[in-house]
C-alpha cells in the first residue's frame, strides 16, 4: 500500500470512529441498538455536482512586497472526482502545477456525509508535503461551505473557510480564506480556484 493511499486509510478509520462512537453508546446505555441505517440519504448527494474531470486556473493570493509588485505565479491544475462510500460521499483528487507543468501540490479527499450530525465530514492528504486536514462542510442550497483547521507547509498552525459557488453543469469556483490567530483576523482569497468540466466521468 503506497503512502498516500495509507493516509487515506487512516483519515477514513478516523472518521469511522468519530460516527461510530455515538453509535455505540445508544447501543450500551438505551433500550436496544437502533437499526443501522445502510442507505444512503438523498443528502450524500450534495457533492455530486463535483463528479468528472476538470481543468483549473489556480490563483493563489499574493504574499510578500515581490509578488505584489510582479504578481503571483501562473498556477494551472486538475481536479478529478467519483462516488464512492456506497453512496455515502466522494472521493476527489486535486493537482496543482506550475507554468512548466512542475507538479506543486497532490491532495486525495475523502467526503462522507454524517446523517446524524446532517453535515459533511471530509478528510484531505496532500502527499507532497504529508499534510493531513479534517474538515466538515454543509450544503446551503447554492454553496457548499467549510470549515476546518490544518497546518501549512512552514508547520503554522491555522484556521479554513472555504467556499465552492458559482456551481453550473460546467462550472464552478472555489475560494479558500485562512486565519493565524484562531479567527480573529482573515486572510480572505488566500487561494482561488476556477475550475472547468473537461469529462463528465473520471477513472480513479
């Protein structure tokens, strides 16, 4: 099993115990187990608008007086998603490259929806630099929304909101905001990303 896959397994265990354990003590402390719901509900189906290939134009936000003055580097990508999770969720793939095709950033998402909770749980590896970010998202009728923590490549820890909109057949943008101090101040449009549909279906 190869390192990134590995990491997938793990973030998937992890999200396993997370549902499992209130599961688990309905079942020890009330008058019975409740019966495991194996269906999926038409809610798991909120990211389907993400499923097929698609191609990006990454624009990550300026840091520092050089790129303000010459601009940010010309970034391009691939974003790649299918079923998964009998119906439960998504998993996606997410790559970004520099203006001569030099590989930059490869993260594997695994989003499951909690029934209970009615909010996504998602898990994220980037295997270039063995990252690993939890999330959870919800649906608001026309964006998805997330938030969640992680750690950038420097080690600093921060805090993530993310926004999926502009959604058509098509289409659809993404913009992620991020904030050093536990909220107090943002970062806003530290990354964006507009994606184009380049398949309708997408081989793992």
């Amino acid at each position: 099993m190869s390192a990134p896959v590995l990491k997938v397994a793990l973030a998937l265990a992890a999200l396993a115990a997370l549902t499992a354990v209130p599961a688990v003590l309905t079942a020890q402390h009330g008058d019975g187990p409740a019966a495991l719901v194996t269906h999926a509900p038409k809610e798991a189906g909120q990211y389907d608008f993400m499923i097929g290939q698609w191609t990006l134009v990454v624009k990550p936000k300026a840091q520092g007086l050089g790129q303000k003055i010459h601009g940010t580097p010309k970034l391009a990508g691939t974003w790649k998603a299918w079923r998964a999770l009998d119906g439960w969720g998504i998993q996606d793939e997410l790559r970004i490259v520099d203006a001569s095709g030099n590989p930059m950033a490869m993260t594997e998402f695994v989003r499951v929806y909690d029934a209970a909770e009615k909010h996504w749980k998602l898990a994220a590896i980037e295997a270039f630099h063995g990252i690993v970010t939890t999330s959870t998202a919800e649906w608001n009728g026309t964006e998805m929304v997330t938030s969640g923590t992680g750690t950038n490549s420097d080690g600093k820890p921060y805090q993530s909101r993310v926004r999926i909109y502009g959604i058509t057949p098509t289409a659809f943008k993404y913009s992620q905001d991020r904030s050093f101090d536990g909220g107090k101040t943002w970062d806003e449009g530290y990354l964006a990303i507009e994606a184009t549909r380049s398949a309708a279906t997408a081989a793992r």
